[in-house]
C-alpha cells in the first residue's frame, strides 16, 4: 500500500456559539490540513498521484471557499450579517457541508468530502483513494477524519475496502 501526505495552511475565522467558553466568540486561526491519499498501486508515471495537480485543485477550492473568511454555523445570527456586509462566510449546514458548526472535526469532515471530488480531477484512476485528513486548528489543537472503509481487523494490521478494479 502506497500513501502521499499533501498540506495546505489558510487563514480562517470560526465561532461556536452554541458551546461555552472562548470559542463562542467570533476567532481566528492559521488552519493546516493534511490529505493523506492511498492506492495500492502506482500510477504509470510511478507515482501515487501527481502532487501539484491535486495540490493545485485544493488549493483552489480552499482559497475560493474558506481562506480569509468566515466559518458560521447555518443558526448562528452573524452568518447573514457578514454576507450582507459583503464577507466570504462559509455556513457549516448549508455550503457543501451537512455538519452544522463549523468545529475542527466538521472542517476535517468537509475537506474529506471534497477532497474525493479533488483526486478524481488530479488522477481518474480507480485504485486511489482518500485514507485520512487531519485538520489543525492550533498547534495542539486538532482532529482528523479517517476513511469508514478503514477497518480494525482485529489483529496487528488494518484492512481497507479496496475498489474491485484493484484487486
């Protein structure tokens, strides 16, 4: 099994009204999320999947929809407030995400969805897949989605659902 990391950081508002503490307020944070990819084969190039044309897709979608904007939950008050006002808000609960706030496991959830739409345009291929994305939002602050078709067998070896044209 073959697996490629790829990153990228944006800048990004969020606030958790619904939950005490700190969060509630509207904050800031320098986001870094990490797409693992995996295929059980390589490419005829050699490759997992030509870096630069997965990155280049990412990069696009995260800057067009999260970087230097605001992350809002579909209730919270200030989501319409700052699209009127003409800022990027994306609403956690309405743009592309079922999850209702914008917490650091629903922004790694989210950018897991989208990143499986992201590898079909960088490389077609069947084999490849989306194992992991870790999502910080701090440096000790962090949360990760993992592949549901990654399964604990058990023993000392994960298993994974391999697409049939692999096997």
């Amino acid at each position: 099994m073959y697996t490629a990391q790829l990153g990228h950081h944006f800048h990004a508002a969020h606030r958790l009204p619904h939950i005490d503490g700190k969060c509630r307020n509207l904050h800031g944070h320098t986001w870094h999320a990490a797409i693992t990819l995996a295929a059980p084969t390589l490419n005829s190039d050699g490759m997992l999947v030509e870096f630069s044309a997965f990155k280049n897709v990412m990069r696009a979608w995260i800057d067009a929809h999260l970087d230097h904007g605001a992350m809002l939950g579909t209730d919270d008050p200030l989501a319409r407030v700052l699209q009127a006002k003409g800022s990027r808000v994306f609403v956690f609960g309405e743009d592309h995400s079922p999850d209702r706030w914008p917490t650091v496991e629903s922004v790694a959830g989210l950018l897991a969805q989208r990143a499986a739409e992201w590898l079909a345009a960088a490389d077609p291929r069947s084999d490849a897949y989306i194992a992991r994305v870790d999502v910080a939002e701090t440096p000790s602050n962090s949360a990760s989605w993992v592949n549901p078709a990654l399964i604990y067998t058990g023993s000392s070896a994960w298993s994974h659902a391999i697409p049939a044209a692999a096997r």
